[in-house]
C-alpha cells in the first residue's frame, strides 16, 4: 500500500513509525527540513519538503499512484485542503484528514464528496476523551478498549496482591466464577509477554488483558484486584479541547473541577458547561490544589498542551493525597520514565488515535484495530467472510485456526451474541473475531487469515 503522510509533527511521526514496518511505500511531507531528516534517519520511509496541500509537493509525493492520503499537520485548514486537492487532481481512493476544531466536526455534513472530500474525520482529542472517560467508568484498570460497538471490552488491570486468582492458575477462574463468561488474552511480566495456559499463575504485579461482555468486566476484575471505590471527585488540570470536552461528558456523572491558567479562557470554558467548577489558576499550585481538598480528589487529571507541566501537577497532586493521577504526554520517551513512578496512568494522544487509523491500512475486513503497550501489541476486530472452502478460518474450530504464534483468539460476536472463545468454537461467516497479538510483526499472517480465496463467489 501506498501512503502519503502530510506532516511529521507527533501525530504524523508516531503514524510512520507504526506503519514503516508494514506498509511497503511511505512518504512523509513537511515544511521542516530538520524534522525530516531526523525521520529519515530512523525510519524506513521516502521525505518530502513543502507545503502539504501545494499541488506540487503532492505530485512529488507521489499523490497520482497513492492509495492513502493521511493529513495531520497541525492546521485544520491545510488538512481539509490537502484532501480536496488530493480528490481533484489526483482521484486518490482514500483521504484521512486529522480535524481538532470542534465548529467542523460538528458539521459531518461539510465532509462529503460534492464538499470537501474527506473519507475518515480523527480527532485526537476526541480520542482522549474517550479514552479517559473509559478509564474512569472502570476504576482500577490501565485501559478499556472497545469491541463490536461496545458490546465485547478488552481490558488490562494489574494484578494486586490480595485479589482472589493471584497466585492461582488460570483454570480456577472458571470455579471462581461459574455464571461469567471471560478470557485473558494476554499476560506481561516485568514487561515480558507470557502465553497464557491453564496452569499459568497469576503473580502480583503482572498486567493482565482479559475480554468479556461488557455487563461482566467489573467481576472480572474483582478477580485480580480489590476493586476501586466508585470515582465521585474529578480536577482536570488544562481547558484546552481535551479537559473541556471532558468535562463536558463527565459533568452530569460526577462532581468535576476544572483549572485553567488563563482567566478569560476560564470564563469562556465556564459559559459552555453545566455543572463544571472552573477555576483560574496554575494547576501545580501546592496552596490551590489544598483549597480544591485534593486529597479527597478520586481522579486527578492533567491535560494541558505542556507535557512538564502535566507530570509535575500530576506528582504534586498524588503527593498531596489524590487517589489516581492521570498525565497526557505526547513525547514518547517521557511515558516509560513516569510510568515506573507515582504516575498511575500516562495517556498518549497518539496511541489512542492511532488505532482509527490503522483500521484502514489493514488488509482483509479489519473493522476495529487497538495499538497496545506503545505500538508493541495489537488487539484487532476482523470479520469472517467466505465459507470454508475459501476460507482459512470459516468453519474452523478455533483449535485448528493456523494461529501465528503470540496471537489469541478471545472472542467472537455474531449478531448480539457475545461467545468467548473455547477451543471447540467454530468460526462462522460473517463473525466478528476478536483477537490479540503479543507482536504486532505478526499482523500481517492475520491478515492473510482473514483474506478470501478468489474462488469465493
């Protein structure tokens, strides 16, 4: 497939970075030269300097043979523009453009063929929001990904020392809880992944990825932990898109605050919400964060557009008492240092967008596609077409699937059931197959899995 990434900011460079080990031909634009070198230096992709919607710099792109269009400088504008004159001069099959002004996506009508030509809207800040406002729902666990529209979650917790499975095999899940229907995916130890088995023993510590209807996952993790008390007090440090869209969603569920360091901007924020406090400060003020009664705060969450500023109000905020501390980052290299600290959670913008994107590079009906652990793993929703002459997993029991090594099958959605999956089920057409891969080096096998035969009629 052939892609052109218009932009090496973090959006465009975390994109490449994912899609250079298996897209055959990438090529980035910018305006930068610096930045593209330092791409070009550690990537495997072609660069090109200029003006990301020039007609010009598209054609040197390669825009008259591309398959994708991926716009995500930081201007809305040169994105929308991008897209239109990929469509007009150039007939490219499919545009992404990345859109953050909340007055365009709340226009889908704009982004149509006879308007401004756009096949897929991302908002990373929509997908933070999301992201977070999962988190929250489900206190105690490190992510809450979504499946088949919601109706199947995958979700990762840390297993503590005093759940109920810790230090049992996974076997005594089933007695522990005969009515609930679930299964771990996946098992990192010290950061190492381990195959889960029957007779694999849950260790304190380890990060455990399990799948489930969504009505069973809060007992599910009572297995593994003791569960969190309901989240009731939210702050949110930064009004930005990100903390005002929150606390837009959160607001008519729990009692939010929120602080942004610019007074005008404060009132602005307070006109648009509800129930919202906001209040005009510096998030990583020890003597504000006390008057607020921080150390009664549920959920400390920093969203800014500063990633220093976000992890000091973050370690201030947990030292003063708050029960979990959330940081956006965006530079890679920061999430594993606080990670390893008081830091309960590192959100990045990238790996929670990333997946969108992804969804539309992978061959074979792939419908939904999660980035995990920083791009390493991968869980993905692929659908089964053909019938078992075409196919190399319609009507195949799960256990005679020709599974690459590190993937697991964990569930399977037909129509609105939700079947976890056994090693007698057998896959039908037309399923929604869930599946987790501890390397994503391996999506390619998948892929070819869920492609079928051109006998197929």
């Amino acid at each position: 497939m052939k892609i052109i990434i218009l932009g090496a900011g973090q959006v465009g460079s975390s994109v490449a970075a994912n899609l250079s080990s298996e897209a055959s031909d990438i090529t980035i634009v910018d305006s930068d030269a610096e930045r593209l070198q330092t791409l070009q230096d550690s990537l495997d992709v072609r660069t090109v300097l200029g003006q990301a919607s020039h007609p010009e710099t598209l054609r040197q792109a390669g825009a008259e043979d591309a398959d994708m269009i991926l716009a995500v400088t930081s201007s809305d504008e040169t994105n929308m523009v991008a897209c239109q004159v990929a469509y007009t001069l150039f007939h490219t099959p499919t545009k992404i453009a990345r859109v953050r002004a909340g007055a365009y996506l709340a226009s889908p009508e704009l982004f149509t063929q006879e308007a401004i030509p756009v096949d897929v809207l991302i908002s990373p800040e929509q997908a933070v929001t999301r992201y977070v406002q999962r988190l929250i729902e489900n206190p105690g666990a490190l992510q809450v990904l979504d499946f088949a529209g919601g109706k199947v979650q995958l979700v990762a917790v840390k297993a503590f020392y005093g759940g109920p499975l810790v230090g049992h095999e996974l076997r005594e899940l089933r007695t522990h809880m005969p009515s609930v229907e679930t299964r771990v995916a996946a098992i990192f130890r010290r950061g190492n992944p381990i195959h889960p088995e029957g007779n694999t023993v849950i260790e304190v510590d380890d990060e455990v990825f399990f799948i489930a209807a969504k009505r069973d996952i809060r007992a599910v993790m009572s297995e593994l932990r003791r569960l969190d008390n309901p989240i009731k007090r939210i702050i949110l440090a930064g009004g930005g898109n990100i903390g005002s869209s929150l606390a837009k969603v959160l607001e008519d569920d729990y009692q939010v605050k929120l602080i942004d360091h610019n007074p005008a901007h404060a009132r602005t924020i307070a006109e648009g919400l509800d129930k919202t406090i906001v209040l005009s400060g510096d998030a990583a003020d020890e003597a504000l964060l006390l008057e607020e009664n921080i150390e009664n705060t549920d959920v400390f969450c920093a969203v800014t557009n500063d990633d220093e500023v976000n992890i000091l109000s973050a370690l201030l905020a947990k030292r003063l008492g708050a029960r979990k501390v959330m940081a956006l980052i965006n530079r890679a290299a920061y999430v594993d240092l606080v990670e390893a600290g008081d830091i309960d959670i590192a959100i990045s913008p990238h790996q929670a967008m990333i997946g969108s994107l992804l969804a539309h590079v992978r061959r074979g009906d792939v419908v939904v596609v999660h980035s995990l652990r920083r791009g390493a793993a991968e869980a993905i929703e692929a659908v089964a077409h053909g019938d078992p002459g075409s196919s190399k997993v319609v009507g195949r029991a799960i256990e005679d699937i020709k599974l690459p090594r590190g993937t697991t099958i964990g569930a399977i959605v037909r129509g609105d059931n939700v079947m976890i999956a056994h090693h007698d089920t057998v896959v039908e057409a037309e399923d929604h197959v869930i599946l987790f891969l501890v390397d994503k080096k391996r999506i390619q096998e998948v892929e070819q899995l869920f492609q079928v035969g051109i006998t197929f009629m």
